[in-house]
C-alpha cells in the first residue's frame, strides 16, 4: 500500500494517513453542464473526494462519466461509481478506458441496485460482470495493458480502483472474506453502505483487522444525517441494503417536529464520533441527498469538535 | 419436490456426488474426444437438465460452479452475481429482488461452511460467464474448454480459508 498509482489528491490523502471525508453527489436530471456544478457546490468545498453515482437506485440521470469530467474540469477531485447494472463487458471496458483519457482516476467498481427499484422496473438487467469481476477487469487493464479477450490496450490506464462494502447485512460472517476477496481482485478502497449500527461495524473491523485487510486497503464508512422518523422508515424499507436500527427511529419519533433535523444530525455526529475510534478506519462517506445543508453542518461540526487528530 | 429442498441442505453428500460425477466425465475423457463434444453434449445436455434442474434449480449457465458456491446455484441469484452478495441484502437474510426469497448467496455461504472438500472454494475468484456455452453440458464444456477463455493473468485463487 505504498506505491502511489495516480496523480490524484484523494489516493494521495488516503495514503498520508490524514482522515479522509468523501461526500457523494447525484448528477441532476439535466443536459446543463451549470446543474452538475450546482449540484456539487454545497459538499465540494469540504470534500477530499465526490462520490459521483452512476444511475442511483435504478434512476436514470446524467452519465456518471459525463458528470465526473464536468466536475473534474472545474477542480474537484471525483470517484466515478460504476455499476454493473446496465452495461455488458464490451461496453464496460471502453468506458473505463474513456475514464482513464479524461483524467478519472478513482474508479468505484458497484453491482448496482436492481432495476425494480427504480424509475424503469421494465428494463433488462445486465450484470454482464458482477462487482468483483469488474474490479479484476480494471485491474488487468491497468496492470497487465489488455482486455479481456487478451487484445493490447496501447496505453493503459492508471486507476485506483475501489469497491463497496456493506457490514450491516448478512451474511455476516462472509462480509469481510468477500472484502479480502476484492481486495485479491484489485481493490485498494472500500466505502461502506450508511452506518446506523456502530456495534455491527466494529464487529465487522474487528474480523477485517484479524485479517489483515485494513492494512491492505483504505476503509471510508458510510454516514448520512437522517430528516426525520419518516425519512429513516422510507430509507430502511425502500432504499435496498440499508439498515437503521429501531432505538434511533424512535428517536427521532420521540423529537418534536421542530427539533427533528437537528436531531437527525446529532445522531449522525455521534455515529462519526464512535467510528473514528474504530481501528483501522480512514474516513468517512457522507452521503446526504437532499440534505447538504445538514451534511456540511455536520462535517463543519465534526471539525469544530476535532473527532479525530487526523482530521 | 420437499425432498429436493432437503437434499439442497445437505451441501457435503451433494459436493462428494458432485466429484464423483466429474471424476467418471474425466475418465471418460478419451471415450468423449472420440465421439465429439458436440455429439457428447447433445447426449448430455438433458438428463443434465433434469438432474441438476430438480435438485439446484438448475438454469444451465453451461459453466457449474456449484462446488465453489455452497453447492447452491448462483443462477438462481437474480443478478447472477458469481462472487458473493450484493449490498442489498434484506434484513433476515432475503433477496433484493424478490423478498419472498432467501438471498442466494446466505445460503451459499451458510452451505458453504459444512462441506469438507470444497468448502473453500466460495473464496475463489469466479470468471464472468461465457455467453456462448449456456444451454449446453457443464460438464462436457468443463473438458473441451479447460478453462481456456479468460486471460492468464485473471486471478482466481486468493488462499482464503474458512476458520
């Protein structure tokens, strides 16, 4: 984990051991160049890196790859998610060479949401490679300077190549083999599906650690400031993979109407302050939609209160 | 068919089933290159189907990496995910997609770790499909190919092992 494979200020940040923040942005429904920046404005500033997503939650938006470069081009420093949704292999490894000509370095390699939960249910599922094979896909571009079919790429890319983990589903006890599984791929950062369940996470740290993974790879959890009681019964029954437990659900119910938000960012403030204790975690991923009023609070307040002597 | 599903949970009885099977088809090898693959897969291609239909649901991917996965089919998975699971793994252990249904690879892994020989196998990287050998003999495809369709340098092996 020495070797610094891009030019790019977020592997470079990571590597420095300095505590890492990652915010995520959804590209707008729009052909305007202006509505990415927008979109991007508020948690650019506090960002080491922006998450861009690529068709979040079966939705369709603006191209991750498009959004990225926009954003890139303006000075941000981008992670371009890909999913393994709605592309086969021939149409993946082209596109992750187009990334590597425009300068995307960070490359999330994702499964992706279903179909069904999005604004197309009548789609065709693709999922030509599924996560692990995309990120060995890259790997082998990049490494070894081919595709797939063994055919040379003449100048390959340079990536940092990531994958995602959720601790906080099952099975349990194969999350963090199927993370070193990834990391045998190629994958050299993780960031973690919303974290409402510290005791799940230093569990899972804890098996990572007894292997060693987090001395292998970079390991950014997820975070996300919850609006009220509704919004955490939306997100825990229709948003897939995220769980909240009940305690903080009641919460929020117990808080007047007027209180809620600010209650919604307490808990994630002290979510953030018991997962910088956790051995072996190098950032955060806020990921806030809709709310990036609340998120930059919050990350303001997290500085403020100096969570972590690497912040 | 309750008999089907019970037999599915008893991962070590099929994984031994499995090799046994597989190691009469490598005996057979020469016997198979004589007559042809293409004949020798017509022959197979149905009590294929049948067989392994009714035990593992079956949906001829023509590459059966049921002792890498538990001994459960990772077709069955609606993403087809090869590798483990997704992210969207409900809470109790169902499936994203279909939330009548327990999550392929909880199963899987579940299974996994009460196989003795090829238990460990689940930590395997697994190749992306080759489109062009669905519907055909998984076995038979298993001896013409040799697994001679990805590149050298696709890693599969990562020496993790169960506790």
């Amino acid at each position: 984990m020495t070797e610094n494979r891009t030019s790019g200020r977020f592997e470079a940040a990571l590597r420095s051991g300095k505590f890492v923040i990652t915010a995520e942005v959804t590209p707008p429904d729009s052909a305007n160049p202006q509505d990415v920046l927008a979109a991007a404005s508020k948690l650019g500033k506090f960002a080491d890196a922006l998450n861009v997503t690529d068709g979040s939650g079966a939705n369709c938006h603006i191209s991750s790859v498009a959004a990225c470069t926009i954003l890139s081009q303006a000075g941000y420093e981008v992670i371009f998610q890909m999913s393994c949704r709605d592309r086969n292999r021939i149409a993946m490894q082209g596109e992750l060479l187009g990334a590597g000509a425009l300068g995307l370095h960070n490359v999330l390699c994702l499964t992706g949401d279903d179909v069904t939960v999005g604004d197309h249910p009548q789609a065709k599922r693709v999922f030509d490679l599924d996560s692990t094979q995309l990120i060995q896909t890259a790997r082998i571009m990049r490494d070894d300077g081919i595709f797939l079919s063994g055919r040379k790429i003449s100048s390959p890319p340079k990536f940092f190549l990531g994958g995602a983990d959720n601790p906080f589903v099952e099975p349990f006890d194969f999350r963090p083999l199927r993370l070193a599984k990834k990391i045998e791929a190629g994958a050299e950062f993780f960031q973690t599906q919303y974290c409402f369940d510290v005791e799940r996470l230093r569990a899972h740290m804890k098996k990572v650690r007894d292997l060693g993974l987090h001395e292998k790879s970079f390991i950014l959890i997820g975070v996300g400031p919850l609006r009220s009681e509704k919004t955490a019964e939306y997100m825990r029954t229709k948003v897939p993979g995220v769980y909240i437990r009940d305690e903080i659900v009641e919460r929020l119910r117990k808080t007047p109407t007027e209180g809620k938000r600010v209650e919604g960012k307490r808990i994630c403030v002290e979510i953030i302050q018991q997962v910088v204790e956790i051995e072996g975690v190098a950032g955060i991923h806020v990921m806030a939609h809709k709310q990036e009023d609340a998120a930059v609070e919050i990350i303001e307040e997290i500085q403020a209160l100096k969570v972590s002597k690497k912040l | 068919m309750r008999f089907f599903k019970r037999l599915r949970d008893k991962p070590y009885l099929l994984e031994v089933t499995y090799k046994f099977t597989e190691a009469i088809f490598a005996r057979l090898h020469p016997l198979i290159k004589r007559l042809g693959y293409g004949r020798a897969d017509k022959l197979m291609r149905i009590p294929e189907k049948i067989g392994k239909g009714a035990v593992f649901d079956c949906q001829m991917c023509g590459q059966c990496t049921l002792h890498f996965t538990g001994m459960t089919c990772p077709m069955g998975c609606p993403k087809n995910l090869r590798n483990g699971p997704c992210g969207g793994v409900r809470q109790g252990g169902f499936c994203e997609v279909d939330a009548t249904m327990k999550c392929v690879w909880v199963e899987a892994y579940e299974r996994s770790t009460k196989m003795k020989i090829c238990g460990d196998g689940i930590f395997n990287i697994q190749p992306p499909l080759n489109q062009r050998l669905a519907n055909k003999s998984a076995f038979i495809n298993l001896l013409s190919l040799q697994g001679a369709d990805m590149p050298e340098t696709w890693k599969t092996e990562t020496g993790l092992r169960h506790d």
